[in-house]
C-alpha cells in the first residue's frame, strides 16, 4: 500500500506528510502534477502541492480531481489534505474527489494544534472558528459548518457523533459501513482527542468500502503510526548523501505570512540568533523588475549572504495590503533571491505560497521529509540537489502555526544537526528534531 496526499498550498502538504516521514517511510512532497522526473513508485507517501487555495473552486475542482486520476496506482489510498480552519476551496475540491474515490471520511480535527470539531463544526481553543479574526476577514457573516459547506459543493453527508468514536471498533465500522451503503457521499467525524482520531484511522485503514480521509495533519499522523500498513518497502531509512556539508554556508529566514503569530516568532529569532533582518517594501515587490529600487534591494540582499551571515528576510505592509496579492508578493520576493541562492546551506520558509515561490524560482520540484522540529515544521532536502547544494536543507511552515519559538527551533537545527546524519522513523507524533519542542500551536 501506498498513500497519496492532495493538498492546495506546500507547507499543508509538508505539515500533513511529515508523520508519515517521521514514522520512517520515504515520504516526498511535489510542487508538480504530474511530478515530471520523480519515481511516483519509489516513495510510501506523495504529497502533492496542486496549489489550489486562490483559484476558484471549479479551477481548484478539476485540478485536485487530475491530480488523483494522474497519479493514483494499485494499492494507493487517497488522503485529501486540508486546512483545519476550512480556508481555501476544499469543499469543491472534496466533491471533484468523492466520485472517483468513494465515501469521504471528512475529519479535520487536529486537537494538538487546538483545532477540535463538535456537532460539524469548527472550535480553535474552544471556541467557534466563526469567532475568530482569520475567519470573520474570509468568510464575514458565513457559519463555519461542514455539512452546509459540502452540502453547497453537491454533497449529501452525514454526521458522527465523537460518542460513536468511543463505544468501540467493531460499533464503528459497522456505522461507517451503513453511512457507505446509504448512499450518503461524506461523513463528517466529529473529534476533541487524539485518541479519537486515533480510533479513526484504525477502523477506516481496515474497511473493505471505498473510502478516502479528508483532514488535516492530525487524522494524518494517527494514520502514519499504524503498525502494518506499508510493505516491507516502507521499513527503509532516509540517507543522507556522506559528502562533507559546508558548515558556514548561511541560512536564509524567509517571512511572507503578515500573522501575529509569524511576528511573534520573527521577535524570538532576532532576540535569541542576533541575525540581520531586512523588510521588503510591499510597493516595490509589486512592481518587481520595473521598480527603480529593485536592483538596490536585490544587491542588499546579496551583500549580506556573500558575507556568510543568516538573514531575516520578510515582506512588509502598507495601507494598499490586500491578502490577495500574497502569491504576487512571494514571487517578487523569491526572484529577488535567486541570484544568491546558491550560497545558501538552508532554507526556512513561512507560509506554503513562499516556499512554493522560492522553490519554483531555483527549479526545485520536489522535497524528500527527514525530520519535524515541532508540529507543522517540517525539514526536507531537495529530490535532485544541486551539485553546489548538496546539503541543502529546507524547512517549511504554516505562516500562523506554531510555537513562538519554531523559527529559532528550525534555525538552531540547521546548524546543530549534521547534515550527514541518517533519519530514522521515531514515532508518528514524535519530533525528529534536537531542540524543537512538541507543544500545540
């Protein structure tokens, strides 16, 4: 068996593969469907970036739909990977999917990032997704409620209670079975534990229905640690390539996302890492090449990395800020960069529209998982590095997730983890790296 995961932005798919990487399959993340170059056969877990969250939901619908139909294979179960605070277009997307793979598991709990789900609906911390600021600025005056949303996208549903998830397995599958013979297309599983998820992926692993999960990375990793469900293939470990690792090539801190969260995060790098930190004018960036100032900032940037020193690199903000220009923002800032990419022995990316970018802008289509620093901080190299990059090391982040100190975390791990180390599967919810703690975002 093997796992295919959809996801609409890189560092979802990152976030939900990387329990598969840390339980020790070979697990590779794709900015490219079909993933040209890669060997779709040699890897237990793809996920695949199909970079959906600001198409409309027809574009995002047909995309997600191509993605399955071009690299599912025999034994490949489908894992839909979406937001656990419902952004993006997943419902259209869950409803392109659901006629080519069958009963939709939908499932987006993540209790360890504070994300649980009562009654089809959506709490972060306890309380209502609809409560808070990121939803009440995408979706003013719309209810955060699962069935109404897939039921708008086409689909008929049914609920599961979290009760059900508790009175036992054989209970379970028979009330799951019963949903698939009804003729009903997704199921909505509520969930306020891991342990509820837990239950979860090892009734619905087992089912004979056709079936595909749709969540987040929490149902993901309780997935990933299941005992027997990859071939003797998945038992191999991740090696790293024994050429020697330039241990002064710096690292690069790129910020796109404008969260607090991200903020908080920048404040504790700069305190505790001293680095140099440059904002980048979002004026400029729109303008890009036609700018007056861009050769000047590009010549800044590279100033600092021929030095050998880390930078902070972030976007700024100004009153013509509009969250949609983000993908226009990113990409400017990575075209920036690419002339001094090459000097770079890592990469810290925050928000999946910036890593897609930067990795876009240096050709790097595809991620092999070896390591999580915390929850959602995930650590790759590149498929086919460089031959002046052999080493590099990428880490990508969820622009609001995280611990206040993730960046740090991820920043400390490249330097302090030799590149030559081989990684092994610790667990599905363990974390691979030395300094990085395992706390809720």
């Amino acid at each position: 068996m093997s796992i295919l995961i959809i996801a609409d932005d890189l560092s979802g798919a990152a976030d939900c593969a990387i329990g598969f990487a840390s339980a020790g399959h070979r697990t590779i993340v794709t900015l490219d469907v079909p993933a040209h170059g890669l060997d779709a056969q040699a890897a237990d877990v793809i996920a695949a970036d199909t970079d959906t969250r600001r198409l409309t939901p027809a574009e995002a619908a047909q995309r997600s739909a191509a993605a399955w139909q071009t690299l599912r294979a025999p034994g490949r179960r489908l894992y839909k990977k979406i937001d656990s605070t419902l952004r993006g277009n997943w419902a259209a997307e869950v409803a392109a999917l659901q006629p080519l793979a069958g009963l939709a598991i939908v499932a987006p709990a993540f209790p360890a990032t504070g994300r649980t789900l009562r009654g089809g609906r959506v709490f972060v911390h306890g309380e209502p997704l609809e409560s808070t600021d990121t939803w009440k600025l995408d979706n003013p005056g719309r209810a955060a409620d699962l069935h109404a949303m897939l039921a708008e996208a086409g689909l008929s549903t049914a609920q599961l209670e979290v009760d059900a998830l508790r009175e036992g397995t054989d209970t379970l599958a028979a009330r799951i079975a019963a949903v698939a013979a009804s003729g009903k297309q997704a199921l909505v599983v509520d969930a306020e534990t891991r342990q509820d998820l837990l239950t979860l992926a090892q009734v619905t692993t087992q089912m004979s229905e056709a079936l595909f999960w749709v969540g987040s990375g929490g149902l993901a990793r309780e997935i990933a640690g299941l005992a027997g469900l990859f071939d003797a293939r998945a038992a191999a470990q991740t090696q790293c390539t024994s050429q020697p690792r330039d241990e002064n090539a710096p690292v690069l801190i790129l910020v796109g996302s404008l969260s607090t969260v991200s903020d908080r995060q920048c404040a504790m790098l700069r305190e505790r890492a001293g680095m140099a930190e440059l904002t980048v004018p979002p004026a400029m960036l729109r303008d890009a090449e036609r700018h007056p100032d861009w050769p000047a900032w590009r010549a800044r940037i590279g100033e600092v990395i021929a030095t050998r020193a880390d930078l902070l690199l972030r976007i700024g903000r100004d009153d013509a800020f509009d969250p949609a220009e983000g993908a226009l923002l990113s990409t400017a800032l990575a075209a920036l960069v690419e002339p001094h990419f090459g000097a770079l022995g890592g990469l810290i990316a925050t928000g999946g529209e910036t890593a897609r970018a930067m990795l876009s802008a240096v050709n790097v289509g595809s991620v092999e998982l070896i390591a999580e620093i915390e929850a959602g901080v995930a650590v790759g190299k590149p498929v086919d590095a460089r031959a002046s990059q052999p080493h590099l090391r990428i880490v990508t982040k969820a622009g609001a997730f995280g611990t206040d100190h993730a960046l740090f975390a991820a920043w400390r791990y490249l330097h302090e983890t030799p590149a030559t180390s081989a990684v092994a599967g610790n667990g599905s919810n363990g974390s691979s790296g030395a300094h990085g703690s395992h706390h809720p975002a």
